[in-house]
C-alpha cells in the first residue's frame, strides 16, 4: 500500500497521539469472519491505545451495510465520540449487491458522508480507500464479472475525486498485491481473512505515521 505523503525534505513528525477513533463501514471494517480483535479497525486501536490508554474506540461498521445505511445509521454515533480519527470505507454493497449499481447516488451519499464528518468533526483525521477491482478467488461469470468491475472501477473514481475534495486519505486497496494472495481472503473469496485483517492494519499503520505522524505500537503479527 502506497500513498502519497510529504516530499522526501519534509517528513512528518511521529508523535501524534490519537484519543477518540470511530470506525465506520461494511464488512471490510465489521469482520465476518474474524474473532473480536482480529479486525484490521481493532488492530490499529489496539496499536494507538498501547501509546494512549484512554483512547476512545467504537467499530461501527456494520456487515453488509451499503453507503445509504452508513450514512443514515453510523455517522450520528461516530460524531458522538468526538473523534480525531475516522476511518469510513464503504460503497462495495452499492454494487456488489445491487442488480444495477447505483454509482451517482454512491457519489452523492458518499459526498456527504464526507461533508458531514468534516463539519462534526473538523480537526479530525480522516481516511477512506478503495475497493478491490477484482476478485481472483471467487466464481462469477464472466459478464457478472465485467459489470462488477466496471462498476467498481467507477466508484473507486469517484471515492478518489470525492476523498481528494474533502483532504481526506485514501488508501489505496484497488490493485495492491495481496488481492492476488488467496490466504488474504476467507473462504468465501471477498471477505477478508485474519491475516488480511493483519496485512492491512500493518500496511495502513504505516501510512498513517508517515501521513499524519500517528504513533502506533503494532503487536508482533503485524510489524
């Protein structure tokens, strides 16, 4: 995983302690079939609560949640936390489950998603990603295959523009290798596994310091 960050002269400082992390999203962030504590989410709160014990912590997101229901259901409750980390990724269920994909009204949800956050909480750190653009470990048929691509594909567009207006981070998991690695991935071959919970809680761990300067202390499976 890549991002871009300061230029190479001007680093940013490691030292940022987070207090208050919502959670929000679908299944990527819920877990299906992970125990508690082996969500990518709760792996980097476990990392920034071994530097701030006090921090504040909810996993919101829910499985199988489209962008409709994040917005309706979990931005409330994150912004009652008065968080200064946010993480919400979500938009897949708009597609995945969807026989046509509704990818304007993502686009609309998802702007004010956004816009909501940064108005509720405005010094907060925020971070979002893509969605993989392809799935190698699950039996689709090809023409179910090209619409989910094309499809997804329009909305990483869109998450990137969006994200980019809002100065909010994005994390690149369209593409990134581990799609390819079918221990990344549960039985099911979308969800993601216990070690895929651990690739990306030690992949974003890593842009967040460099990003933001956030310091975490990652347990030994996932330095």
């Amino acid at each position: 995983m890549s991002v871009a960050g300061p230029p190479a002269d001007e680093p940013t400082p490691v030292g940022r302690v987070v207090h208050s992390y919502a959670a929000l999203g679908d299944s990527f962030t819920a877990g299906r079939d992970s125990i508690d504590a082996e969500r990518w989410a709760d792996l980097l709160a476990l990392g920034m609560r071994r530097v701030n014990p006090e921090l504040r912590y909810e996993n919101l997101a829910v499985d199988g949640a489209t962008s409709a229901e994040v917005l309706d259901e979990q931005i409330e409750p994150a912004l009652e936390l008065e968080p200064d980390f946010v993480t919400v990724i979500c938009g897949a269920n708009d597609v995945l489950l969807a026989t046509r994909p509704d990818v304007t009204g993502y686009a609309e949800r998802f702007d004010t998603i956004l816009r909501r956050l940064r108005e509720g909480a405005p010094e907060a750190m925020l971070v979002t990603a893509t969605a993989p653009e392809g799935w190698h470990f699950m039996e689709l048929r090809p023409r179910t295959e090209r619409r989910l691509i094309g499809a997804t594909t329009e909305l990483n567009e869109i998450t990137r523009a969006t994200s980019a207006r809002y100065d909010v981070l994005c994390l690149p998991v369209a593409g990134h290798e581990a799609l390819r690695d079918p221990d990344t991935f549960s039985h099911d071959g979308l969800h993601p596994s216990t070690a895929g919970h651990q690739t990306v809680a030690r992949e974003a761990a890593i842009v967040l310091r460099q990003h933001f300067g956030i310091e975490l202390k990652m347990g030994e499976e996932q330095t």
